[in-house]
C-alpha cells in the first residue's frame, strides 16, 4: 500500500472551450487539473533516500486521477503532471513524487496510455505559477494535442509544502491546422508515433 500524504486541500479547475479564433468548436474541448497541496516531510532539511515520496507519487497518481476522470465522462486525449516544490524543499521531491511511480497509476485510471507522460516542477513561494504540459496520451508525436495548463494556487506551496497537480483533456488544441501527425495516423504501438 502506497504512502498517503497529508493533504492541505486540493483544488480542481475545469476548462471548457466553446469558442476560439474566431469560430465556433464542433465539441467543446475540456481540460481539468486536480492539484493537491500536500506536507513535505522532508523540507528543510536534506534526506539521501526519498522513497516515501515515491510512494506519496503512486497514491496521488490514482486518487487525482480518479477525480479528473470523473469530470471528462471517459474521453481522455491529453495528459500531463507537474509539481511545484515550497522553498524548504528541493527539486528532487517534485522529481521523488513524479517520476518513478505517479505514472502507472495515471495509466490504469484512463485505461491506457502509452506515451511518456510529460512532466514539469520548479521551486517557488505561495503563487508561483507552473504551466503542465500536455500531450496524446498514446503517441507523443501527435502534434495536434501539444499544450499545456497553467497551474497556480494563491495560496500553496508554504515553504513546507509541495503542489502536485494532474492535468487531463478530452482533446487537442482547438482548430489545429499546423499538419504534422494526427491521431487518425498514429500507429500508438511505442509511445510515439
């Protein structure tokens, strides 16, 4: 069983598009971010072994996933992670909490995902602003769902505490038209293409 966090609260933000450059969409594009503002356990002070945040990583992976779900009826295109890290952190809590579990949790929710789930973290005070990017969760060359989300909390991370924020969308961005791989020709058998 997986560390569960001490969660200061979490906070969901739901983006709908309807209207964009000028027209109108064909079907409105919904983007949703759950971020939880959790305790750092180890802030402000240096620990060589950071496995608890790991596991901090693999419970936040299902338990935001799950409420993200929730809000995009089963249609999830895009996903992306991110972390942003209270000055009595380091980066590499973000990094212990991301990387070496959050993604398989991520996946088994959505019921898929081969792609690389992209990722973002940085250090800051209350406010600091963090922009998760986004792309096709089973072909990361789809370049018609590149993107990203802006994360901020007014009020997190404290200087001990660290945002972790999912971020999934039911498509790309509106009206693409740049070329480049679509979802109709990706082979989404490597992750890539």
């Amino acid at each position: 069983m997986a560390y569960e966090p001490k969660i200061r609260k979490i906070v969901t933000t739901i983006e709908e598009v309807l209207f964009e450059g000028f027209d109108q969409m064909v079907k409105p594009i919904t983007t949703v971010s759950v971020a939880a503002v959790i305790k750092n356990s180890f802030a402000g002070r240096y620990q060589e072994n950071l496995e608890e945040l790991s596991e901090v990583g693999e419970w936040l992976g299902d338990y935001l996933s799950k409420i993200a779900a929730a809000h995009l009826d089963g249609t999830i295109e895009t996903y992306g992670k991110g972390a942003i890290i209270g000055l009595d952190g380091e980066l590499e809590h973000g990094a212990a909490i991301l990387h070496p579990k959050l993604g398989k949790p991520m996946r088994d929710v959505i019921g898929g995902g081969k792609s690389i789930i992209p990722s973002a973290k940085k250090s800051g005070p209350a406010g600091t602003a963090l922009d998760v990017p986004l792309h096709f969760i089973d072909a990361a060359f789809v370049r018609t769902h590149y993107g990203a989300m802006e994360v901020r909390l007014h009020d997190a991370p404290k200087a001990d505490e660290i945002v972790v924020a999912l971020v999934f969308s039911n498509g790309g961005r509106p009206h693409p038209r740049i070329g480049g791989l679509t979802i109709t020709e990706a082979k989404c058998q490597d992750g890539l293409r």
